[in-house]
C-alpha cells in the first residue's frame, strides 16, 4: 500500500515544480524530462502568464538546436535571465524595439550585463517580438469579440485563432530565430556557453491589441 502513496506524492511534487518554476529547476530538469511537464501543454492565459515557465520553455527548445548541431547546450545563468527578462520589459514599457535600450543606463548589451555585475569575453543578444497566438501570418482577422476572442475573416465560419501553449510558443520563436542567419549564429556560436531567456507580454495596438511577446535571448561565456 506504501508504494502508490509515494507514487502519488511524487507525481504531486513533479507537477507542482511546475507551477512554480524557479532558477533552481533549471538543476532539476534537462533536455529530456523537461518536455514531461504538463503545463507546457496548456494554453497561454493571457491574463496569468506563467513568465518563468515560459522562460525556461524557450531555453530547453534552444538547447535542443545546440544539440542538433551537436554542440554543448547552454548552461542557465540567472543572471543573464535578468539581463534577457529586464530588456523585455523595457521595451514593452517604454514602447521600443531595439538592441539599444532607450534608458541611458542600460544603453548597450554590455551596459546591461555590467548593471547585472557580467563582464562576459564573449556575449550576445537575440529579440524577437510575435504573436501570443497561433495566427498564420497574413491572414485576415476580424476585430476581437468583447470576450477577446480573434478569429479569421472571409471564412463560412468563424474560424478562432487559439493561444499557443507554452512549448508551442516557445518552438515558433525559436524557429523564427534559426531561419535568421544572424541569429541562428548566435544560437549557434561555440563560444557562447551561457543562455538566459526573457518575455514579455503586450497588447499590438495596430492590430486589434491581440496579444504579442517580446523575447530576448542573452548569450555569455
């Protein structure tokens, strides 16, 4: 009778690491056992962003391009999630798209890493800014309902635009990034050792305020 208790309660305390996703899981999972976790699977509210879990979904999806190319995976470096998660938040706050911050401070890549106490040989940057949902681009969309919902135009039938889960999300950015030569190189330089990812949510105003992330990629050695 002990058995499936101590079943139980493990399966309890694997999925509940999930629902808190701290730096230390990162010790926790690998390439392998983090795809296990059932809340990748969800679908993204938008209201309740999981922003750690999503984190960390773009840094294993990553990691499995490092190993395509048969390179060392990225070691996580919370430090440099502050770095990536801080510069998604600045320009989803201050309303820019760049490498270089609009706050003096944190101007550069480097000025970042410094604020972050980093004086990285080798570092790098990859943003990104796409759809919370899993619209096929240049489809028409008609204005949200009240409820937010989207849905494609010029169809019989209402057809929605659902959320991307968490690993969906975390698989297009990163696809987006690898069919971009400059940065694919990044994701694939050997002497980056290091990775830390940030997103952010925002509502694109051009375009009936359906939701978008801003993604940062932080690279360092």
């Amino acid at each position: 009778m002990k058995t499936p208790l101590i079943l139980s309660f493990s399966l309890l305390s694997f999925i509940a690491q999930a629902q808190t996703w701290t730096p230390e899981s990162y010790k926790v999972y690998n390439e392998s056992t983090f795809y296990r976790l059932e809340s990748l699977y969800e679908v993204i509210d938008f209201k309740k962003v999981n922003f750690d879990l999503l984190q960390a979904a773009i840094f294993y999806v990553t990691n499995e391009e490092r190993k395509k190319a048969n390179l060392k995976p990225f070691e996580f470096q919370s430090k440099i999630e502050n770095v990536a998660a801080g510069h998604a938040q600045d320009m989803v706050k201050y309303g820019f798209y760049s490498h270089t911050s609009s706050i003096r401070i944190k101007r550069t890549v480097q000025d970042r890493f410094h604020l972050e106490g980093l004086n990285p040989k080798y570092y790098g940057e990859n943003i990104c800014s796409t759809y919370g949902l899993q619209y096929q681009s240049g489809r028409k969309v008609n204005p949200p309902y009240p409820s937010g919902e989207f849905t494609y135009a010029l169809t019989s039938k209402r057809e929605k635009i659902p959320p991307h889960t968490y690993i969906s999300f975390a698989k297009e950015v990163v696809k987006l990034w690898m069919n971009s030569p400059g940065h694919r190189q990044n994701i694939l330089n050997p002497n980056f050792t290091s990775l830390g990812c940030g997103a952010r949510l925002y509502l694109e105003k051009s375009f009936y305020n359906m939701p978008y992330f801003m993604v940062v990629q932080n690279f360092g050695s």
